[in-house]
C-alpha cells in the first residue's frame, strides 16, 4: 500500500478494480477483512473500514455469518461512476501535458489513433 | 467499543527533569496504537506508568476501569515486553515461558510452542547464552503468546533481522485478527509499522503531540514541486514546513491533506505530488526544540 490516500480507500479501490475487470462477478463472495489484512499486511480494522464503505454504496453486500458478496449491477454502476472521474482524471492532465509539449488537440487525437491501432 | 485506558493529565517529574507533562488520552479495546517518538520523550516511563512499574507524580491513571498499582485484577490482563528484559541468570527458555504461562491466564502454550520453532530458540538454552536477537525473540513470543487483553511492546526488536520482524509482524496482525486485543506497539521502525498501528500517539518531549488515526495522516503532509507559481497557487493557505528553490522551480513540503480535485489541478499544471510518510511526518514535527511545536489539539485544528 503506498500513495497518499488513507489505505482504507485503497482497500476499496482494489475491490472495485477486480470487480471492474470481472475477475469478482456478481453474487461471488469477496476476500474476508481478516484475509485482506493478511495479505496487503495492514490492519483489519482498516481492511473492515474499505470493505464497509462498499457495503454501505450498494457495491457489496453482506450474508449474516458467512461474508460479503458483490451485489447484483455492482459492475454496471462502478463502470458509470468511473467513466466520470475518467475524464478529470486522465484526460484532463493528457491534454495539459501535451499543451506543454505544443501538441495540438487534433495531433493528439491522431496519436490516439495511432495507438489504437497498433494494440 | 469500549475504552480500557484513560490517562488524565499525567505528569513524571525525576528529580529535575520532567519525563511526562499533562499527558492525557485514552485507549479504545481492540486496537493496534504505535506510540511514537525519539529516544527520551518519554514512551517508556509512560509504559511503565500505565503497568504499574512506576508512580506517578500528578495526574490519574484507570485501566480498566481501575489503578494499576498492586491491583492483580489489572495486572494480570496485561503484558509489558520491554526492551531489555532481564531474567535470572539460571533460567532457561522454558523457564521463562513457564513463568509466563503463570502469569497471563489466556496463555496459548501451542501458539507459544509454534513460535519457538518459527524463530528458532531453543527451549534449552539458558537465556544468558541467547544472542541479542534471540532474547528479543523471547520477548516477541512472551507478548504474542500471553494474548494479554492490554499488550505493551517497548521496542521489542533490538537485534531482530528483517526476517524475524516481518515473522513477528504477520503473527502479531495474524493472532489479532483471531483474537482482538488492544496492543501498544513502541518503535522508531515506523514506515515498518506504518500500515499495521490504527491509531498514532506521538510524544515529543514529554507532552503529547498527536493523537489520531493512521488513515487520517496518511497523506496530511505532501510535498508539491514544479513551477514557483504553480507551486504557490496549490499550497497558498497551508502550513510550510519546509522549502526550496532551484531557479524557476521550487519544492514546498505543506501540511494539509489535498482534496481529489486538488490534485487533479495540480496535475494538470504540470506539478508532481508526493506524499509523505508517516515517519517523515514524525520527524518533520519532532525536530527543534519542541517548544514552538503545536500540541495535539492545537494541530488537529
């Protein structure tokens, strides 16, 4: 766990990314507090404290006396919430890099297309 | 959640010298605090207050819900692992593991057995032939073993390689998970414990200088570099602790954590964020004299 953001949030952005890329699909259980704690050896109590800001989103839910699991349109609603925080995220500092470098947004756009293709 | 430790104004005066000073806080059941700072500000008289191995000079003292002193009630729930522990000079491993296993009634003699084989001691050997490391392991095992519901580790690793600290970090994380207990965790190996300490009480000349949540400092101190005023548009308004200059850039270490658009701006103006660590941090707020230093309260304003 690095970068500055409280390590709760962090917890809650991992599982967010696995249910985004769908390696935790819907109605599957997700890791325990205990077994998050042990493997990116934090704190339960913090590893608790990102698994119950899902809960209380909707993202995860909770089966009394056996763990949590992810809520059925779980990955829909991320991918919304995420498409959002994308542009201000990624694009917005793309285009102030390239604006430095004297790129104009129609250079950038073909660049972009470049890229695409060559993937 | 309950609390098991209050600590009201507490004062540790030795003849001249001021150990404690209006010391108050308290501790909440089943949580993992690092007591942080330099050498002599006072953690380990602290600890030793809190278990009854020394009296105060003013100020109160309840765990759970009473005074330590002579009291068995409170004793026997807790376990203070010190750094240099001293044993009799016939005793053995064993020995010392026995008189343990008398003391704290929630002794788990297979946890202890497990962790001899894992650090490797022999149960044997006579503790005045252990190396430094090994005796430091004992005191590990001792405290993890004990499943004391109040545990105190006084910088319980003089001599331990990595390789035994991480051991004795996942077991202590490992057993907490299995049994909560409140655990005070005293070190300067701090971006080692950085990620398993709750909560942080940093003590700096004998006062208290923080008390607060780990994620709530994570990232309350950043270091913003890039063009001077790039630079000043983003950390105008926060607290400076530190700064330079290098022809047109400059790096300022604020303190004051950064919203998400904050940061998005910053980016988008070129400039690099780095966050500081929590022993940076902690260095940062306990070199200088201390007096010009905010107290607790007056830094979580």
């Amino acid at each position: 766990m690095d970068d500055g953001r409280p390590i709760f949030l962090q917890i809650a952005e991992l599982l967010e990314n696995s249910i985004l890329d769908g390696s935790l699909i819907e109605d599957t259980q997700v890791p325990s507090t205990n077994e998050l704690a042990a493997f990116h050896r934090i704190n339960p109590a913090t590893a608790a404290k990102g698994v119950n800001q899902l809960v209380d989103d909707g993202t995860l839910y909770k089966k009394r006396g056996i763990g949590m699991f992810v809520a059925p349109g779980a990955r829909e609603r991320l991918r919304g919430r995420r498409r959002e925080e994308f542009a201000r995220q990624y694009v917005q500092p793309l285009l102030a890099e390239a604006r430095k470098l004297g790129i104009d947004p129609t250079e950038l756009k073909k660049m972009i297309d470049t890229w695409e293709e060559r993937r | 959640m309950n609390t098991i430790v209050t600590v009201t104004d507490l004062a540790k005066r030795y003849r001249g010298v001021t150990a404690l000073d209006g010391v108050s806080f308290s501790l909440t059941e089943n949580r993992i605090y690092g007591l942080l700072g330099r050498n002599g500000a006072g953690k380990t008289t602290l600890m030793q207050l809190l278990t009854a191995q020394n009296m105060a000079t003013s100020g109160d003292i309840a765990v759970f819900g009473e005074h330590p002193y002579e009291n068995d009630r409170v004793l026997a729930r807790t376990c203070f692992v010190k750094e240099s522990q001293t044993y009799p000079q016939s005793m053995r491993v064993g020995h010392a593991l026995r008189a343990a296993r008398l003391l704290h009634p929630n002794w788990d003699q297979r946890f202890a057995d497990s962790l001899l084989e894992e650090f490797q001691l022999p149960p044997q050997r006579m503790v005045k032939k252990l190396s430094r490391g090994m005796l430091s392991a004992l005191g590990v095992i001792i405290g993890l073993a004990s499943r004391a519901p109040l545990t105190f580790f006084d910088e319980p690793y003089l001599g331990l390689d990595a390789v035994a600290r991480q051991l004795f970090y996942d077991h202590l994380l490992a057993d907490f998970a299995e049994h909560p207990r409140t655990v005070i965790l005293s070190t300067h190996l701090i971006d080692e414990v950085s990620d398993l300490i709750e909560h942080v009480l940093l003590i700096d000349h004998g006062r208290l200088l923080l008390d607060q949540d780990t994620d709530d400092l994570r990232g309350d101190v950043v270091t913003v570099s890039g063009p001077v005023a790039a630079v000043h548009e983003i950390t105008v308004g926060r607290t400076e602790l530190h700064g330079n200059l290098l022809g047109g850039t400059a790096r300022v270490t604020v303190r004051g954590r950064l919203t998400e658009a904050e940061r998005v701006q910053a980016r988008a103006l070129g400039l690099t964020v780095e966050t500081v660590s929590l022993q940076e941090l902690v260095v940062r707020l306990t070199t200088g004299a201390g007096k010009t230093e905010p107290t607790a309260k007056e830094y979580a304003l």
